[in-house]
C-alpha cells in the first residue's frame, strides 16, 4: 500500500522574469525556486541585477517578462505594499526603520494595532509582542520600548528581521543585510537568518561576501550584467568557482 502525498508547492517561483529600463536591459531571463527551509544566495558584481530582482519581487518593479508565483499562485504585485500583503518581506542595508521611535513601533510600522472605538494605539500590546518576538529570536535589546536609535547597528538590523520574520507568511528577502555591519554583529544577524530557514521560511539573500554565502547559504545563484549564469548548491561548487562565475574570468 502506498500514501500519496502531495507535492507542497513552492513558496517562490521566478519564471523567465527579464526586466528592461527603456532601452537597457537589467534582467535578462531569470529563473530560480526558493524552497521552504532554504536560502538562497543571490551573487554578482554592481550592477549585476541583485537589487532590481529583488524590487521586483518585493513589488517595487513591475517585471517587464515573465512569472512570479508564490506557492503555486502566479501573483502580480500592484505596488510593495500589495507584496507584503501577500506574505512577501524584505529587509535592506540601509535599515528602513525609524530611528526617534520606539522598538515596538518600528515593529508594527504601517500596521500598528489600535484598540477601542476611535483607535488609539495599542502600545502595550505592541510592546509584548514585541518583547516576545525578540526573545522568541533571541535578538538582545534593553526593551521594546528602548528607542531604536539607542540600539546599536547590529541590534537594528536584528528588529529589522524580526519585523520582517513577524509579518512574512513565507518569505523573507535579504539585500545586502551585514553590509552595515562589523564582524560579531555580522555573526549575529546569520544566526538570525539561519532561524528563518529553520522557521521554514524562504529565503533570498543578496550579499557580496562569499564567506557568508559558504557559511549560511544553500544554493547560490549568479548574476553577470543582468544574465544568469548559473545556480548551484554551494556543495557543489567551491569560493574560486563562484567568484569566476562573477567576474566572467576561470581563474
Ligand atoms: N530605476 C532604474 N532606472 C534605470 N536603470 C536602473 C534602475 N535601477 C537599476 N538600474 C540599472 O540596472 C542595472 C542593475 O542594477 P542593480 O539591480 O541595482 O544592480 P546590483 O544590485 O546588482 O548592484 C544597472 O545597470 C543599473 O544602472
Ligand atoms: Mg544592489
């Protein structure tokens, strides 16, 4: 006797997704799953494509070709917001947070809870969730209530993934997150995505360090001026392969 199981569809699926800015090409053809439990690390030199992939998935760029779905569902976003709506978070280098707020309003920002009829902010609410989800993330801050420009860089970056793990239904996309950062805070924010992939999240990092990339990632994925050149699980490949994918030089 046999149990058939169905297949779970893929949270993310990029179909031939090709993205012109008048007449130049950014994005010529890309395809890419990203698996529930998997990270996925997007790699290429400036100007390569990594950013304008990821707006398009986040829904800031509309695809000029091709398919985006999430699990199983082509999808076309409306605007960022639509994206969010529909499960997809992304957190960046440059921290979009508010720096004179709260921990906890940071956390809610755009999507604050309100109670009673004429909807005053429920900052006590907000607060404890906040104050667990840190510590469901083992993310060290003072308080939820600490001003955020009080928190160092790292600790930052950490709310910013929290908010991103609190509000995604699925998957979570990563531009350049340690490129802010020093060393130990750099250690602390992977530990923090790898939480993710066990969350069984899925996972898309942009990043320009290769040890990173060896130390966290699953698959990598190269992008040469807007051309994908291949994806392969890091098992597979070595530092010098990635790297001459990159550059376009075999070294
Ligand atoms: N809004 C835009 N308008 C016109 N060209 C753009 C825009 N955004 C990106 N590009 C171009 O697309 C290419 C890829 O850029 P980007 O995705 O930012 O690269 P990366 O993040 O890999 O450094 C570059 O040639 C860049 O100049
Ligand atoms: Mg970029």
């Amino acid at each position: 006797m046999s149990i058939i199981t169905a297949e779970p569809a893929t949270p993310l699926r990029l179909t031939g997704i090709r993205k012109k800015f008048g007449g130049i090409v950014a994005i010529e053809q890309f395809d890419l799953d990203v698996g529930a439990g998997e990270i996925v690390a997007l790699v290429g030199d400036n100007g390569a494509g990594k950013s304008t992939l990821i707006k398009i998935i986040s829904g800031l760029y509309q695809p000029s070709e091709g398919e985006i779905s999430l699990n199983g569902e082509p999808v076309v976003f409306r605007d960022a917001s639509d994206a969010r709506e529909k499960g997809v978070e992304v957190v960046y280098q440059d921290l979009a947070l508010v720096p004179e707020q709260p921990v906890y309003m940071n956390m809610f920002l755009g999507r604050e809870l309100t109670k009673g009829p004429i909807g005053i902010l429920d900052r006590k609410g907000m607060a404890k969730q906040t104050q667990e989800l840190v510590d469901t993330l083992d993310v060290r801050i003072p308080s939820a209530r600490a001003t955020l420009s009080d928190l160092s860089g790292g600790q930052r970056q950490g709310i910013a993934i929290c908010r991103a793990t609190h509000w995604a239904s699925g998957i979570v996309l990563l531009d350049e997150p340690t490129a802010a950062l020093g060393v130990a805070e750099t250690a602390k924010v992977e530990e923090l995505i790898v939480k993710l992939k066990e969350r069984g999240m899925a996972v898309l990092i942009v990043s320009h360090n290769m040890d990173q990339v060896f130390r966290i990632a699953d698959r990598v994925s190269v992008l040469r001026r807007g051309t994908q050149v291949a994806t392969k699980k890091l098992s597979d490949t070595s530092h010098n392969e990635v790297v001459a994918m990159i550059t376009g030089l075999v070294s």
